[in-house]
C-alpha cells in the first residue's frame, strides 16, 4: 500500500519546519528564513507536491539536495531557493536527463525546507523520505554511504554562482574531503545536488516517511502550544524520546573551522537538575552529552536541546548564554545502529574513543 | 543617595522620591500628549509635597514605554530608507519581509540591496560597491526621507561596509540619521536588521522625547543627571538612550517588576501589573524579571532582543466595557482621556474605572455619576475581568504548586483577592508607582566589547568579566551585587594571534553612599 500524492500547503510546511528543526539536533540550521521564502513562493500560487517513495518507479531519477557548511554562516548569507534550484537543473544538464522528483538530503533543521523551495521554483514533487532520518554534518554520514552505492556526481553552487561538479570520487569519505575544501571556500556555505538516485534505492537505502515524522512533531508541539501543555513533554510521549536535562546555558563555546561550526555547550541543572551539570559537543549538530562528566548519550542517538517553555528547538548558532533549555533524546533510525551504520555515524566517526550504547533500552526501540 | 524615578505610561505620569532604601513620597498624574507637561506636573507635585531640596537629589532616571508604544499603536513612527550590503548573498528576502504589512506600509522607505559585505572568515563577499552606494545615497536625499538603516552582511565580525555607507550617506544627504546594524545586534541577519529599521524609524521620536525630558528637568529646577533606563532594568544617559530608542522597549514591563520585587522584599512571586491600557504578567525569579529565552517580536516584528518574559492583555483601568453586554471587554482603552472620557469624570463612556467605582472597590471622580449602572451589569463585569486575569497568570507559571502574586500598578484594584493557582494575592504600599520605584532603583552595568589576541579563550573571557565589572562599579554599582548577564566570544579567524571578539555585560545594583 502505498500512499497518493499530495498538495503540500503552507501549514504543512509550518509543522514540518517545527519537526524538522527538532531531528535536526541543533545543526541543519534555522529553517525560518526557508519558510519565509516558501510564503512568497506559494502567495504567488506555487506549491509542491509530496509523494510517497513506495510509489516510485524503479528507473526514476531523483535529485538528493541540501546545503552544507557552518550554519553560523547561513544565518548571515541565507539559503536562496534559486540558488539551490540552480545544482538540480546543472546536475540535469550534465546527466543529459531529467529528474522525475527531489528528496531531501537530511531532514534536519533548514536543509529539510531546501527541498521544497527547489521543488516550487521548478516545478518537482519532493519525496517523503531522506538520508539521514535526522543531520548529521558529513556526506559520508548517510544512509547512502551506508549501503555503499555510488557518491558522485556531485554538483554546488555558491551565491555569486560559483559553480563546480565533482564527476567522480573514490568513495564517500574523499567526496566529503573534496567538497568541503571548496564548501570552506565559498565562504562556509555551499548549495549541492548529491550523487543522483534511482527509485530502486531509495525504496531500499532511505530513511522512509521522515517528511511525515518531522509534521507530525510539529503538529504535536503546536496542539500542546494551543492546550497550554507542555510541547516538549508532549513530544517526548509520541516520539518515545526520553528527557534528560533541565538547566540554563552557562557557557558557549563557537568555532567555525574547515566549513563546519564546532563547540561546546555547558548547562548548569535548575530544578531537579540542580547542582549538576551537562556539557553538550557539538559539530554542526550535537554529537555527545556528558552529564555530571560522565557520557549520557551520543551519537546516532538525536541529542535534541528545547527552548523550555516554547518547545522550540535550540540550533548550535543561536544558542546562547542564560537560555533555559532542556535536553531531549529520541531514537534513531534502526540503519544507523547497524554495526555498518555505526562505522559511518557512531562516536568514533566523530573523533571519540567510545562505543555506541544507545540510551533507549531495546526492548523500547 | 537620593532618587528620582519617574514612569511615563500611556495612561500615567509617576513620580517616586526614593531615599536610600525607603520610598520617601510618590505622586501619579495623567500623561499628556506632550509628555513633557505630564512630567512637569507630576515634579511639581512630588517637589511641593515631599519639600525635598533640589539641590539634593543625586540622579532622576525616567523610564517609559513612549517608543514601544509607538510600534504596537503605530503612531509617530518614521518612514526610513533601507540599505543592506551584502549581494549576493541574502538576495530572496528583502529588508521589512517579515513585518506586519500594517506596519510595513507605514515604516518601508526606499529599499536598497547592493553588492559587499563579508564573509564568515573575513573575506569580502564582493567589493563594497561604492559607486551604487553613492546612487543610493543620491536617491535617499532625492525621497526626502530623514532616517536610514543600514546592515551589512557579517557585520558583527566586520562593520567596515555599514562605516562606509554610512560615511557616504552622511557626506550626500546633509543631517541624515544612519543607524547601523553592528551597533545594535549579533549575528543573524534579519533579526539585526529588523532592529536597526525600528531604531531608525524611531531616532526622531526618540530625540525628541529625550529633549522633552531634559526641558521638564530644567524647568523644574532639577540639575541632576538624567538617565533613561533600558530593556534590562539598567540605564544609560539620556544622550545615548535618544539614539538607540530600540534598547528602551521593554523598560516599563522590566521596572514594574524589579519595583514590585524591592517594594514586596519577595524574590520569586508572579506579577500582575495592570495600567490604564493594559495588564502585563510575568514572574520574578531570584529577584530578577524571568526572561523571554528566544525572538521576541515587537509589534509584530521579530527581533533578538534580550526582555523579561511577558503576557500582556488589553485590559486597565481605561479599558472600555460594552455598555450592551458588560462581557466583552476592551482591548480598547480610553487611555490618558480617562479624565474626560470616563463616567465618574462626567464623560460618555464605560470605562473598568466606573465598574470598579460602582462596586465601592475605588475612589475616584463622582460615584453619582455611576449610580445607574446596573449591579448585575458591575458583577458581570468584573467577573470578566478577573477570569481574564486568571487566565492571563495561569499561562505564564511554570510550576505547578500555588504561587503568591504580587499585584501592582494604577489598576491593581481589579485584582481580585482570591485566585486560582495563586497562593496569596500580595498588596504593597505605593503598589500603584511600582514602576516609577523600579525606575528609581535601576542597575547600573559595564560593558565590554573588544578584541582579545594572543591570549587562551578562558583567560579573555576572565579579563573581559573583570574589565566589565571594573566598569560597572566605576559607574557607581555595588561590587558583591555584579552578575554577568550577556557573554558571547566569536572567533575571528581573518586577524592573526587567536583573535577572539568578546562581548561581556556585567550588571549590579546602585551602591549605597552613606
């Protein structure tokens, strides 16, 4: 069973920023700025079509988009939808063939919006699915790496419309290595159009439906909003999350360095928290929490810091000192926890000498 | 040490003399459209009645809620010209795209994106494009408008593009207001930009205002320094508040709260201040005003701001009550008219001043006048307006249990005494001058905002506290009361050594000179 396209309004597209800006564990960046161009381009009667990955056909041709960099820099310089919508048509044109829709790259933060604003401008479905199931700040940090399949080409564009297309690449890891060299050059920011995919492997190699996971987390945070409940508290009893921490920001420490924005975040507890403390690292998402010094959860666990009261999530770029935040685990998608999955996005990938235990216990996952 | 704090509210003027720790006398008088003559009246007052010596009061420091006031009613506001460096990068969103269109039509000048700008590492996006600036320039002084904008991209990191522009707007249009964005915000484009054309529609409002404070000063023979005090219960002098009207937004909400902390002795309380206009509710944690953690939006625009946490709801003592059915109330007030406009004071309309003066909760003007409303249209009413309240205190506490509310502000006699979820109603002597009081007893701070290099992160954040707390007990605060408020460091990897932008905020009360 397969579910039938549908319209996607700008109310969906509110929710799902809420959802998306949740899984994107503090990077993937702010998707404000994504929405408020979305309103332009659906005011003057585009909109977008969301469809089923079940649904596709085997030779399909999709288009696997998303910006990378520091998000400190696009907070600056934006995320132009032309601009993005530009690596999609130079991809065709290098291919000699036409894309029948566009996935989305990660659905964290502003890079699940990206999507959208490339699909209105021209006119292509986007898929419910993507490639990460939440951010992650390396390409070889996907569920496409994961399962081995081709990492180029590769197209990206900057804003002066600088463009390059990476042909072809050894693996991931050297796609990675390449692209972020010139990521870094364009100013920290960069528009891509990933290896192309067939309807075949994203049936197979994706994670599924996470267009539709990230709505209806923002819808569970807008209905507490209006029952004057708590969002966050909501979201952790639908997503079976766990609540770990409860402080207010003490110290953020900021580095935008070889295109990503790397740091540290140190909470001090209130409330039932009181006297401790949790320290969050982070490379352009959370990556491992240490409550007290000692490591809470890490990586492929989603390491999720909310506004308090709002629910809103908190990005590595806008976090601040004296915020009241709370700190929020989900579970991840299963292909990440694989022992393969691991190797690409466990803590060791991300430069720690610990093993992954995941803070869910298996019998919940 | 004695102090003057007035509050210059929509409705009323307030003026408290405030000597040492006591609350020496308090006077409340009507704000007029001048302002100016509303202060006037109330110094009279205060002067006559307490016999203080002029001559003795060490500083006055007036806050007041004229410029947010101006934003959320739309009035006095400025059309400003909008110019953003920093094509091509951020070439989608225009300046003012997120406004509230009502505002937006009232505000947007001409608007201008043109080529410069930096990047994260220092790099320039594109040459600042001098000849368009001097176009643009041109075109600003051809439109007539008196105030600009200006936000360069990354300027946080690098203002040289918004100096330039600005050295070129001041050079073409002779007595052009130029606010620029690095002097007011951080990192995040809109949110700064936002900022820096609010600022820039309100400079002249702003300019004005503090003239007229200085002339109600002067004429009434105070020679005392002035201060306004600012979003974060501090103050700065009157000269530097008059060109960045946008730090004073929240000043009113901030010291009706701190006011109702010193005149309670309560550190963690819920406040209900109700005013003419409206009634705002927030919570006092550790003594301090809790704040908003993240965008506030500030009659409908989005910004960065730094501000207590706060509810408001149009409900005061000039709020207007359908004389057809005593349910629906306000949000419409008679405001600073309630002296012509309400029925005890011979006017036409039904204002929660007659409701409250026809139930014997209040004294004012001529109860005969309210003596054919009906009682149960009175009980309706009120009954309203608590729930209104009740509600209002309900969304704004986070913890479970019963909490005491303090209740403050020219309107508190509609605070009923019972409440659900509250603990204890609190009433305090000159609860209806909170703010004025709040004004009075305003922090004072030091601030730091300069480049470290050579050094370790933790050795020029250590340094940068210590510079600001240096200069915060410099400008009179009591070192054991100093907390740091705002800490960032940014990194700017384009100037050698380890250089490290950092910005501290340390705040402290007013020491107290025997």
């Amino acid at each position: 069973m397969t579910a039938a396209p549908r319209r996607i309004t700008l109310d969906d597209l509110e929710s799902f920023a809420i959802g998306a800006w949740i899984l994107g564990t503090g990077g993937g960046g702010e998707p404000y700025h994504s929405l408020l161009e979305a309103r332009q381009h659906w005011a003057e009667g585009k909109s977008v079509d969301l469809i089923d990955p079940l649904a596709l056909g085997d030779d399909d041709l999709i288009a696997c988009v998303g910006q990378m960099g520091a998000p400190l820099a696009m907070q600056e310089k934006m995320c132009d939808g032309p601009v993005i919508a530009r690596t999609i048509t130079m991809m065709e044109e290098y291919l000699g063939k036409k894309f029948k829709a566009i996935m989305l790259w990660e659905v964290g933060g502003n890079n699940g919006l990206q999507p959208f604003l490339a699909g209105a401008i021209l006119g292509l479905p986007v898929v419910d699915c993507d490639a990460m199931g939440r951010a992650f700040p390396q390409a070889d940090m996907t569920t496409f790496a994961i399962c081995d399949l081709p990492a180029y080409p590769w197209t990206m564009v900057d804003i002066r419309k600088n463009t390059v297309i990476f042909s072809q690449a050894e693996d991931w890891s050297w796609m990675e290595r390449m692209t972020r060299k010139v990521c870094t050059t364009f100013g920290s920011a960069a528009a891509t159009c990933k290896a192309p995919r067939v309807g075949r492997e994203v049936k197979v190699a994706s994670c599924l439906h996470t267009v539709s996971k990230a709505m209806r987390i923002g819808r569970t945070v807008q209905a507490a909003r209006t029952a004057h409940a708590d969002p966050i508290a909501a979201v952790v009893e639908s997503e079976h999350g766990l609540l770990l921490f409860h402080g207010k920001v003490k110290d953020v420490m900021r580095r935008t360095t070889d295109g990503w924005l790397r740091g540290t975040v140190v909470l001090e507890g209130l409330d039932e928290n009181r006297g401790e403390s949790f320290r969050v690292d982070f490379q352009n998402e959370f990556s491992v929490g240490w409550q007290n010094d000692q490591v809470r959860v890490t990586v492929p666990d989603l390491i999720c810091i909310m506004d308090t009261v709002s629910g809103e999530a908190v990005g590595t770029e806008t976090i601040r000192y004296g915020q009241r935040v709370t700190v929020v685990a989900l579970p991840a998608p299963a292909i990440l926890m694989s022992p393969k999955g691991l190797k690409h996005v466990g803590p060791r990938a991300f430069g720690y000498d610990l093993d992954f235990k995941s803070i869910f216990p298996e019998a919940a996952r | 040490m004695i102090r003057l704090g007035i509050d210059v509210g929509g409705t009323n003027t307030d003026a408290v003399l405030v000597d040492g720790n006591a609350v020496r006398h308090a006077v409340k008088t009507a704000t007029t459209a001048d302002v100016g003559g509303g202060i006037v009246a109330a110094l009279k007052r205060l002067l006559a009645e307490s016999a203080v010596d002029t001559g003795s009061i060490d500083a006055v420091m007036i806050g007041t809620t004229h410029f947010t006031n101006a934003v959320v009613q739309r009035c006095s506001v400025a059309r400003v010209a909008a110019v953003r460096v920093g094509l091509p990068a951020a070439a989608t969103l225009e300046p003012f795209v997120d406004w509230p269109p009502d505002l937006r039509a009232m505000v947007k000048g001409p608007t201008f994106m043109i080529r410069g700008g930096h990047e994260v590492d220092g790099m320039p996006i594109a040459p600042f494009d001098r000849t368009a600036m001097k176009e643009v320039a041109r075109r600003i002084a051809d439109a007539g408008v008196g105030s600009v904008g200006v936000c360069a991209v990354f300027s946080p990191l690098n203002f040289a593009a918004e100096q330039e522009a600005a050295e070129i707007l001041e050079a073409t249009v002779p007595g052009i207001s130029v606010t620029r964005s690095h002097e007011l915000g951080r990192i995040g484009l809109l949110a700064r930009e936002n900022v820096t054309l609010l600022n820039a529609c309100l400079v002249a409002l702003a300019r004005r205002t503090a003239e007229g404070f200085v002339r109600a000063l002067a004429d009434s023979g105070i020679r005392a320094p002035l201060y306004i005090t600012q979003n974060d219960g501090t103050v700065s002098l009157a000269s530097q508040a008059a060109r960045f009207p946008v730090h004073c937004f929240a000043s009113g909400p901030t010291n009706s709260l701190r006011g109702a902390a010193f005149l309670s002795g309560l550190k963690d309380a819920m406040v209900v201040d109700v005013g003419g206009t409206t009634s705002d509710v927030g919570c006092l944690r550790h003594g301090f005003p809790r704040e908003a953690n993240n965008t506030v939006e500030v009659g409908g625009v989005r910004t960065a701001f730094r501000m207590p946490d706060l509810l408001s709801i149009g409900l005061g003592g000039g709020t207007l009550v359908d004389p057809a059915d005593p349910r629906r109330i306000g949000p419409v007030s008679v405001g600073y008219q309630l002296t012509e406009r309400a029925l005890v004071f011979g006017g036409q309309e039904t204002t929660l001043t007659d409701v409250a003066v026809a139930a014997r909760l209040l004294e004012l003007g001529d109860r005969d006048r309210v003596a054919r409303l009906d009682k149960a249209f009175v009980t309706a009413a009120l009954a309203r307006s608590h729930t209104m309240l009740e509600e209002s205190v309900d969304r704004m506490k986070t913890d479970a249990g019963d909490v005491p509310l303090i209740a403050v502000g020219g309107g508190c006699f509609l605070v009923p005494d019972k409440m659900a979820g509250v603990s204890t109603v609190v009433h305090v002597p000159h609860q209806g001058v909170a703010n004025a009081v709040g004004a009075a007893i305003a922090q004072v701070s030091g601030e730091v905002d300069q480049i470290f290099q050579g050094l370790s992160r933790e050795v020029a954040l250590d340094k940068a506290r210590a510079l600001a707390s240096d200069r915060a007990v410099k400008a009179g605060a009591a070192a054991p009361t100093l907390s740091v408020v705002e800490q960032e460091d940014i990194p700017l990897s384009y100037l050698p050594g380890n250089s490290l932008r950092v910005r501290v905020r340390v705040v402290g009360d007013i020491a107290r000179t025997t």
